[in-house]
C-alpha cells in the first residue's frame, strides 16, 4: 500500500483521481461506508429479481449496472484499506 493518506477509489479511472479515501479513518467509518455501498447494490438487485426485465431498456439496464459496479468497486476498495489496517504489524 502507498505511504499516501489518500488512496483513491478505483472505479473512475482518472489521471487526477476525486474521491479518495483516508486510510487513516477510523475502523468503524470505513466499515460503514463500504456496508452502505455493498447494501445499496443488494437492495438494486433484490428490486431487479423481482421486476420482469424483458422488457427493459437496454439502455437504462446498462446504467444501472453501471451504477452497480461503482458502488460495489468502492465499497472493495474500503474493504480493501479495512483490511490492510486489520494486518497485523
């Protein structure tokens, strides 16, 4: 892992990365955060296995995976600094 604060979320590849994430928050904030993102995705595909999507436009279907996969990216990349901060030293 880089010495840097700020490790920047993955899911926008971007030269100059936006949103970063303080590796240095506490334990509880980054579990928070990662669960929110991971639930938010659940809830999306829960309301999806219960919709008949044949009908679906395949352009709100891609955006809404789309979606999906920026909220589960993130909440890896979370997961990912939890677990790095979990390591024994």
């Amino acid at each position: 892992m880089t010495s840097s604060a700020y490790i920047p979320l993955t899911a926008i590849d971007c030269t100059i990365p936006a949103l970063l994430i303080d590796r240095n928050a506490p334990l509880d904030v980054l579990h928070a955060n990662a669960a929110a993102r991971v639930l938010a995705v659940t809830q999306l595909m829960e309301t999806f296995s219960s919709r008949d999507v044949q009908d679906a436009d395949a352009l709100d279907l891609k955006q809404l995976a789309t979606t999906a996969m920026i909220l589960l990216r993130d909440g890896c990349d979370l997961l990912n600094v939890l677990g790095w901060r979990l390591q024994p030293t």
